[in-house]
C-alpha cells in the first residue's frame, strides 16, 4: 500500500483529526494550545483567574515528593521528555498539559511487564501550594500484564501534570488516581490513556480536596475488543471548584466504554463541573458506550453543571446511551429509612455512603476502599446543618 | 397491652387543582393482639391511611388523631413514630442504591432498640429472618430493594417486619403481585409476628385472596374516605361474592 492509499484511507474513516469542539488538536506544540480566554468551549467553566500559573507559568525545578510501594513486575525510571514523547500516547489536549510536558523537569516512567500480586502505589506529596510544580508521567502496560496502579495525591501543591497510559493488547489495567489535596491546592491534570486490542481499563478518579482541580481524561482505542470503565467521585466544599472533563474517542470497531461519575457538593459557591464527551467515528462500527453522571446538592449555594455529549459519525453502533441527574435527597429514599425509625440525620448520612458506595465498592482494593468512605465520612461531618437540607 | 387509635382522620394531598381530601373522618381501634382487614376498592383511600399513620410528608393531617397509648403521634416525625412502635409495609418498597439490606437492618434495629444488636447472635437472626422469607443470606449484601423482583421486595419487608418487631403493623397491600407461593410465606411470616399475642396487625388489602392465610378479627369496608361498614370475617366473604357495589352505591 503506498503512502498515498494510506492517507485516502485514513481520511475515509476519518482517523485523523476530527473538526469538533469535543476534539481539540492533540499536539505537543505550545503554539497549537494559546492561552485560552475563558470563552473557549473547554475552558469557559474554568475559574482562570484562579487558576492562572497553570496556562502562562514557566519552567521549574519543583517536584512533588514521590515515595512508591512497587510488587514485582513494576520498574519506575527517570527519562527525558524527548524519550517519552517517542513512547506514543496522546499528545496534550489543552494548554495546561502541554506546559507540563514542556516544563517538566523529567519524566516519571512507570513500566508495568508482569501479572501484579498487590496494587502498585505510588505516593506524590506537595509541600507548597505557592511554587509552581509541573508533572509528566508515563504508564506503560506491556500486553497480557495485569495490574492495579494508584497514583495517591496529597499535599498542597499548584500542579500542572500530564499523566499517559499505554496499554498493551490484551492487558488489564485498574488505575485510580486519588487527588486529596490540602484546600489550597490547584491541580490541573491531563489523564491519557490508549487502550491495546483486547485490553480491559477501568480508570477510577476520587477527587475529593483541593481549591481548583481541573481533570482532562482522555481515552482511545488501538484495536478492536478494547474496553473502558471509567469511574469518578468528587465532593466539592464551600467554595472549591472540581471539573472532570471526559473524552472517549471510539477509534476502532467492537470497542466500549462505560462512564459513571458521581459528586456531591454543599457550601456556598462549592461547583462542579461534569463534562462527558463520547465521540463515535466512522471505523468505530458496532460499539457500546453509556455515561452517566449523578450530583447531590447539599446545601444552598452550591452549582452542579453537567454535560454528556454524544458525537456520532457511524450508523452500526451496539449501544449508545447517556443521562446525567442533579438533585436534592430523595424523599422516598428519606422516607423509607425514617419509617423504619432511623432519624432523619443518619437516613441523609446513610443515603450519602450509599450514592458513593455504589463506586467505590468496584475498586476492589480493602485498605482503599474503607479509606475512601472515611474520607466521605469527614466531608458529611462538615456539612452544616444536615438536617436543615430539604427537597420540598 | 397497646392500643392504636384514629379519631376521626381528615388528611388532603396536594394535587393540580389544590388540596384534595382523601380521608374524610376516619375512626378505628386497633388493641394489641387483634387483627384487623380493611378492604375497598381502588381509589378509596386506603393507602393514604397507611402513609398517613406512618407520617409520610405528602399527605396533611387536617383534622383528627392518631393515638398510640394515648400520645398523639401525629405530632412526632416519621422515625419518632417508628420508634415508638408502628410499622409500615409498603405497597411499593423504595430501592436505596449503595445501602446494604444488612448496614439497614442494623441501623434500624439500633435505631429502634436503643442500643446496637449483639454482633455475637445479630448475623444469624437476621439471616434466619431472610431465610424464613425464602430471601437467601446473600441479599444481606445487597442494596436495599435495589434489583428485588415485586415479590423479594415484599418479602424483605416481612422479614424486617419479625425483626423489627413493632407494636404495630401497618401492611399497605402486602399482598398484591405476588404469586401463591409468595403469598403462603408472607402470610405465616405475619401469622408468626401476630401469634406473640400481644401485637396488632392493620392488613390494607384489595382482595380477599390473602383472607385465606391470615385470619382478621375484624373486617371493614372503606370505601371513599371512611370505614363504612365493619364486621367479622363473614364480611369478607360476602365482599367476595357481591363486590364493593352496594357499599360505594351507598356511600355516594
């Protein structure tokens, strides 16, 4: 096949990039990414002013401290820039993620070659929510590993970071990203992930501390029979602004992705921001997608925005659905708990383990998952007034 | 010895066009150890009375009284009722998704007890329970209701109703939509409950079907609001034979 062949055939499926504004250029050139204005689509959620040192920073030599638990099977090195970018992956989607590569000190590789008997973890504490930090880590599955890798965020920090994942044929990846930031904290993250044929990736996200954190997570597919879980939990305070932005990019035929999200948010100006963006190209024949995003408003003066989006260029789809919901407790959850003599305060409580519950339980990590209710646990017990919260 | 009493009940729901009345003057004793049966037609009200009892936020009480041993429960919430000693089994049980039958059920019964159960005896009681209502132990791992056929939901309603063990028992249709087995098991899970002796039964229902496993002391027709007719359980027979006609006929 000559090169030219090739080209009709990539523009016939439509491979390339895609003119959408749920597909921004993936490119590793700053000048593809100018600073954004706030009137952009990926962007006009984003409190800029807060968030600025992320879009317009420069270089710097900070770190984020950096301890590990690796079982056998996990290698983690020290690489250049230009060596990760020759590793493949998808190239930076917005402004912040192409600073933090190009800013970066070095880069974090994590090679995963073997089936894992326990959870790699790796710890990343800031000390300073002053200092401008930038990030760039790639995860590399080779095919037929299997693993479970959590990336555990603590500290305070102001963080630019580009986090990419190359998953093999046929490997099995559970990866939770944990971002439990110190209130300070401002994290702009890019999540990359490209799924190998017949691989399985469920990709869990607890954002539950910080002042802004702003998560880009990005999916494609390398082959047929790929497939993604993505799940996500965020509890915003009083005043704290947590985004997801998701985009699934159906690149290949038989492949399916699952998107549940679900957040809470209570406090003046807590806000949250769901963005879920699935696009269905034209080789993407015969897929299944469903996303879903839930928010519980907790108090008064909190705002959920919620947005699934479904792109699609094929007519053979499997499946495809989506639905988003924001609301107050559920009467008849509160009524049935209460006729069964539980007050009114531990009905709430217990409605709110369960709306995370049904997340958190999949991770399938005890020590994480008892950590994670805990964690919701102390956000329930800074919500004022509980028992003043009413749907009527 | 209990006693239950509604005192001339008057409650409205808000509908489109306003406040409608649903219960016109409801008046009835319940003593503990009896079983009473109201029955009438579709649309008379007789789910209202239960959610009513039960303090359910869509329906006002605009006249009358609900007394358990004297105190007015009209004037306590919804869990201080149930604490005090009235259950409700639901004609439509609500799923709570992320909240296991097993975290619910000891949280209820610490709730009601005052004190947290014996962890020592507290797996097998309530497994036992789910198993006397052919629930395998599994569904003790399961969210509340989520998933449940119409069947496993009214028969987790009864094994809460053993474990829980009220004063009194409100059953909102308990029986309807469920297939004869069903029916057999949920009716001696109630029998076994009202056998203590000293425990009072208000069974809703819209057939007599259920009349055939649980036995009433008392029958009464309810028909637009009101009790209109009560007796002993030669009524339901004859409800079963002519229908609710004459009652309805006489009641508009």
């Amino acid at each position: 096949m000559t090169a030219t062949i090739n080209e009709n055939v990539s523009s016939a499926l439509e491979l390339g990039h895609v003119e959408s504004h749920l597909h921004p250029k993936p490119s590793f050139d700053l000048a593809d990414h100018p600073v954004p204005t706030g009137f952009e689509e990926i962007w006009r959620f984003t409190p800029l002013a807060r968030f600025k040192g992320l879009l317009d920073g420069s270089a710097s030599d900070a770190k984020l401290t950096r301890t590990e638990e690796l079982p056998a099977g996990v290698t983690l090195s020290t690489i250049t820039r230009e060596e990760a970018k020759a590793l493949g992956g998808i190239a930076p989607l917005d402004r912040a993620a192409a600073l933090a590569v190009e800013y970066a000190p070095d880069v974090t590789w994590i090679q995963i070659t073997g089936e894992l008997d326990a959870p790699a973890r790796i710890k990343l504490v800031g000390d300073s929510a002053d200092e401008q930090t930038w990030a760039h880590v790639v995860v590399s599955v080779a095919p037929f590993a299997k693993a479970t890798l959590l990336l555990d965020y603590s500290g305070s920090t102001k963080l630019g970071a580009q986090v990419t994942y190359l998953i093999g044929d046929g490997a099995q990846l559970d990866a939770i990203s944990l971002a439990d930031w110190n209130n300070d904290s401002i994290h702009a993250a890019q999540n990359s992930l490209s799924i190998g044929r017949d691989a399985t990736l469920r990709f869990f996200e607890f954002t539950l501390g910080g002042d802004i954190v702003r998560s880009s997570t990005n999916i494609d597919y390398q082959g047929p029979g790929a497939s993604a879980d993505l799940f996500g939990v965020y509890f915003a305070d009083a005043g704290q602004h947590l985004e997801h932005r998701l985009f699934v990019d159906h690149t290949a035929p038989k492949t399916r992705s699952n998107v549940a999200y679900k957040g809470a948010l209570q406090g003046q100006d807590a806000h949250t921001v769901w963005v879920g963006n699935v696009l269905i190209r034209k080789i993407a024949q015969g897929i299944e997608t469903f996303e879903q995003n839930d928010n519980l408003v907790l108090s008064d003066g909190a705002r959920a925005d919620s947005i699934p989006n479904l792109e699609i260029e094929t007519g053979d789809i499997a499946d495809a659905g989506h639905g988003s919901t924001t609301g107050r407790f559920d009467d008849q959850h509160l009524f049935y708990l209460q006729s069964r003599g539980i007050d009114e305060r531990e009905a709430r409580r217990l409605v709110v383990h369960g709306f995370f519950n049904d997340i958190i339980r999949r991770i399938g990590v005890p020590d994480l998952v008892e950590r994670l209710q805990t964690a919701i646990e102390a956000e329930l017990a800074n919500v004022e007034n509980l028992e003043a919260v009413t749907s009527r | 010895m209990s006693t239950l009493e509604i005192k001339n009940l008057h409650v409205e729901v808000e509908t489109e066009e306003g406040a409608k009345e649903i219960l016109r003057g409801v008046n009835l004793t319940i003593k503990s150890g009896e079983v009473h049966a109201i029955m009438g037609p579709n649309g008379s009200g007789k789910s209202t009375l239960a959610y009513a009892i039960a303090g359910h936020p869509k329906y006002t009480v605009t006249d009358g009284e609900v007394l358990l041993d004297g105190e007015n429960i009209l004037e306590l919430s919804v869990d201080e009722r149930a604490r005090a000693g009235l259950f409700l089994a639901m004609q439509y049980p609500v799923e709570v998704p992320g909240v296991s039958v097993a975290n619910f059920l000891r949280t209820a019964k610490t709730a009601i007890d005052g004190e947290a159960p014996k962890l020592r005896t507290w797996t097998k009681e309530v497994n036992e329970a789910l198993g006397r209502m052919t629930l395998d132990s599994s569904f003790a791992h399961r969210s509340v209701n989520e998933g449940f056929s119409g069947g496993e939901k009214k028969r987790h309603e009864i094994a809460q109703l053993e474990i829980l063990n009220p004063k009194f028992a409100v059953l909102d249709e308990t029986d309807s939509g469920l297939d004869i087995d069903a029916l057999r098991v949920v009716s001696e899970g109630v029998n076994r409950y009202s056998a203590q002796g000293d425990r009072g039964v208000l069974l809703i229902t819209h057939y007599t079907r259920i009349l055939q496993y649980i036995k009433p002391d008392y029958v009464h027709v309810f028909v637009a609001g009101r009790l209109v007719e009560t007796g002993t359980r030669e009524l339901a027979d004859q409800l079963e034979a002519e229908g609710y006609d004459k009652f309805i006929n006489a009641a508009v």
